[in-house]
C-alpha cells in the first residue's frame, strides 16, 4: 500500500474507533442510561422487549416520533401486563400507535402447563430484551418496568457492525414470530414443521385448561433440529433457542473459564444447573460468586437445600438490599449480558429425547479484555457490598427453632437466642454436605489410584479411614470404634492391610497417618 493511502487507513481507523464507543454499565442506573442513548436517535429505533411499563420511556419516545423518527417495538400482549399497571400501560402503547409507532405482539406460547410447573400462558414465550438505533445497538438484562432494579447493558454506540447485527436480530424475530406466513403470525410454526418428517401437529395443540384464544399460537416444545447444541462461542447477539440452547451455552461459558465465574440472577431455581456448578467447583480450582435476588426466592427445601449444596463447595451467595434483575456471566475469557434466569423454562430442557422446550431469550457475548475487567470490578464492588444468602436461609431457621421451643419444651427464646440456634444449624447442615463432599473426593481418588470405577463395600471403608486420617493421626483403636459406630460388622484390618501395601497410609508405631503426597490431598 502507498505511503499516503496508509497514513488515510490509519487515520480513518483511529477517527473510526473515536466514534465507536462500548460501554458496560451494571448498577440501578441502567435505564435512564438507555433513555440517553434513545433520546440521540436520529432515524429510527427498535425495541424488543419483555415489557414496557415507565412513563419517562413512553414521553422519550412519543417526542421521538413527533420529531419524524421511526418507532417499533416488540413486545408481549397486554394481558401479560400486571393487572394493576395495565389499563395506563395499554393506553400509553395506543398513543404511540395513534402517533405513527409500530406495535408488534409475539403472542406464542411454548410449554405444557397440564405436566409441569412451567408458567406459561399470560407471560407467553419471549424474555429477550435488546434495543437498535441509528446510532447504538444495546444489549440489555432490563426491562422497562416501574422501581429501581440492579441491572445491566451493554452500549454499542457508533458501531455500525453492531446496529446491522441487532437489526437484522430485529428482523429474525418478526420473521419468526409476527409477520404472517400461510395465515399464522410468523414462520414459526413452518419451521417446526419442516423440521419434523412425521409432520407431528400434535406440537400445536392446546394444553388443558388454557383460554382458547391461544389456540393458533401454542407450541408445546421445539424439535432439537432447530435448537443448536454445542455452538462455538462467537461475540454476537444470541437468541434461544434457535442460534443455540441457553443450558448448554451457559454451561460452555463457565467450562472454558479458567480462573472465575461470576454470575448475576434475578432467581435461581434449576436443581439441575446448581448441580452443575457443584461440579465445576469440585472437579476445578474456579472461583464461583453468585449474586441472586431475593424478592423472587420463595425458599422453598427444593431451592434452600440447592444454597446449602453450593455454599459447602465455597460457592458464594449473596444477595442486594436493591430488587436484582441483572442476568450476568462473567469469567475471565467471556461477559455475557444476557435475559436468561437460572430457571428451567430460561435455560430450556429436553422434554424428551427429540424436543427441546425453552424461552425466547437473548445472550449478547463480549470478549473485550478492558470491558470484562471493568465488568469484574464493577460486579465485585456491588457483590462485597451485599447480603450474605446464609443469613436469609438462617432466618428462615429461626421460626422453626420458636415452634420446637414452644412446642416441645414449653419454652420462650429470646430472639437473640432464635439467631445464634439458626445460625448453629445451618451451619451443621452445611457442615454436613461438605462432609459428604470430602469424602466423596476421597473415595474417587482412591478409585483413581486403583484404577476402577465400581465402589465396593471394602473400597468404602478404605476411604473413611483416609477421610479420618486427614483430619489428624489416629490409633488403630481410635479408628475402630468410628468404624463400630457405623457398622460392626467392618473388617478394618484389611482395609488398613491395602492402605499400607498400597503406600497410602503409613504407620508411626501405635499412629497412623495419611500419605499426602500419594493421594495429592
């Protein structure tokens, strides 16, 4: 290249990277934020959202449209809007349309409420949240509703890559969902079909106990051909579960990370994903922090005994005086700004080997090293500041400790004496599945070391005297009368035999004591 045209590139590239500027934001400050980005907008702008409830949005964008500026918006019906906002919020949808903007309603279901808990029906299928302009493309875990919540965005404003890739998102979703096609709204349900040799209609037909007006537009689950697992993961906007499956995506974003994951959930109620980071915790040196709201937990045992598994792995979980609605993953090598809750219906499912059933939700990955960095510090400045999870699971304690106390003993605790009891048991709880935690590493080290995978009884009983010896040195008599408190009939002696040939343990006189180096505890 000459000289000259180099020195042009060169300049173009740099006035080029001053107007394209990316920013995160992850606070309660987010919306009026985006109102800013809104408010520069000087053709058109387009919002795909869950819903839509505030009154300085609705002013942004009537004065927008009275200015010449395009208007679209992609939204749920009106009777998904809480009953006691709704009659203003519909109004204020119809003066935008009276005045040249256009309303489009994704009005599919996905779900079978007749076999399971999913909510389904008035909320229907789409959770995305994203916003294009003329001027920025803005991935957002916000919706705009009433009250200040923790939430998150990212800005692109001046990247033109960006407003074309959100565009065209824009466009997928009314192709799929809102323009007709063979007299359905949207080729969703063409879709469907072509990817079903056996043509299985029986996918649209309405569950029981739903309103029949929902008849054309129910979808009970999607064949796994148009659900894409095992997506490489690309910087771009995602929308689940059609450019890839929010489970296994979340689940490839915390694999590949290699020092932390930290996450950020309005709720968190998937037994299946909690086991899932239990795992990662123990089989990989991660530092795992999750900040999860605590307006929507309804602590219920499924969802307390799923905290007590993660905090015995070190797990942190914390929660904020503010409503969270943030949906965060950052790790090291990804931030993830997303709509996803840890929920089943969020990160989807198989329903059965051949059918996948999940939200309408979407993920915007970034890899920028600087916006992860500053994403990381902003999260662990709110983080240190928040509420520790074990204190909400320990209050829930306290009632019961009142009733035992009362019922039991005729007794009356001091509330002081309520919280410290709480706190004493939940710590034995978590305690307690640490313990099996422990031992279960143990027990696979040991079959490592043998090189098998059947547990035997005897294989057992070698692991518990290596849990014991870890703790400290013992005689073989100390270690017998654990052993007799379990079982009587346990042929220690023999367990001792293979853990001494085996150079596991060693013997020190009357003590015994664990190898380390062997085992690499």
């Amino acid at each position: 290249m000459p000289k000259n045209l180099r020195k042009a590139s060169l300049l173009n590239q740099r006035r080029d990277s001053k107007l394209s500027i990316t920013t995160f934001n992850f606070g309660t400050e987010v919306i009026p934020l985006i109102i800013k980005e809104i408010d520069i907008a000087e053709k058109y702008i387009r919002i795909a959202i869950f819903q839509m409830h505030r009154e300085d949005l609705f002013s942004a964008l009537a004065k927008k449209i009275a200015d010449g500026i395009k208007v679209e918006i992609l939204t749920l019906p009106y009777d998904s809007i809480n009953d006691v906002v709704r009659p203003e919020v519909e109004k204020r949808f119809k003066e935008l349309e009276n005045i040249g903007a256009n309303i489009y309603f994704d009005k599919w279901n996905v779900g079978d409420p007749s076999r399971t808990t999913t909510a389904v029906g008035r909320w229907y299928s789409f959770h995305g949240k994203f916003i294009v302009t003329d001027k920025s493309a803005i991935a957002l875990s916000a919706n705009f509703t009433k009250g200040q919540e923790l939430d998150a965005a990212i800005i692109f404003r001046g990247d033109e890559g960006k407003i074309s890739e959100f565009n065209t998102k824009f466009e997928e979703l009314l192709q799929l969902f809102v323009i007709k096609d063979n007299d359905y709204d949207g080729s969703i349900r063409r879709k469907i079909l072509n990817a079903t040799p056996t043509n299985e209609t029986t996918i649209f037909e309405l569950p029981k106990n739903i309103d029949p007006r929902h008849k054309d537009h129910w979808i009970r689950h999607y064949p796994i051909e148009i659900c894409p697992s095992n997506v490489i993961i690309q910087e771009k906007l995602y929308l689940t579960p059609f450019d890839c499956r929010g489970r296994d995506f979340f689940r490839s974003i915390i694999e590949n990370a290699e020092k932390y994951a930290y996450i950020s959930t309005e709720s968190f109620t998937d037994e299946e994903f909690s086991s899932f980071l239990v795992n990662v915790s123990v089989n990989k040196d991660l530092d795992i922090k999750i900040l999860s709201g605590a307006t929507s937990m309804d602590f219920t045992d499924r969802i307390e005994n799923m905290f007590r598994d993660l905090i015995a792995q070190e797990i942190e979980i914390k929660t904020t005086e503010e409503d969270i609605h943030a949906k965060l993953v950052i790790t090291d090598k990804i931030l993830a700004v997303s709509s996803v809750n840890l929920n089943k219906m969020n990160l989807g499912f198989y329903q059965t080997h051949k059918f996948w059933r999940e939200n309408t939700e979407s993920i915007l990955i970034c890899k920028d090293p600087e916006l992860i960095r500053t994403a990381k510090e902003k999260y662990l400045e709110t983080f240190n500041s928040s509420y520790n999870v074990k204190d909400k699971l320990s209050q829930k304690l306290e009632g019961l400790i009142k009733e035992i106390f009362k019922g039991c003993f005729q007794l009356s605790p001091d509330p002081n004496v309520r919280v410290l009891f709480a706190k004493f048991i939940l710590k034995r709880q978590i305690d307690t599945k640490k313990i099996i935690m422990k031992i279960g590493k143990i027990t696979k080290k040991l079959m490592d070391h043998y090189r098998r995978t059947r547990v035997e009884k005897q294989d057992f009983v070698s692991a518990l005297v290596l849990y014991y010896l870890s703790e400290r040195k013992q005689e073989y008599s100390q270690l017998e009368e654990k052993m007799n408190e379990i079982d009587g009939n346990i042929n220690l002696k023999d367990s001792m035999s293979k853990l001494i040939l085996a150079g596991l343990i060693e013997q020190e006189g009357d003590w015994y004591k664990i190898n380390i180096e062997a085992l690499a505890f």
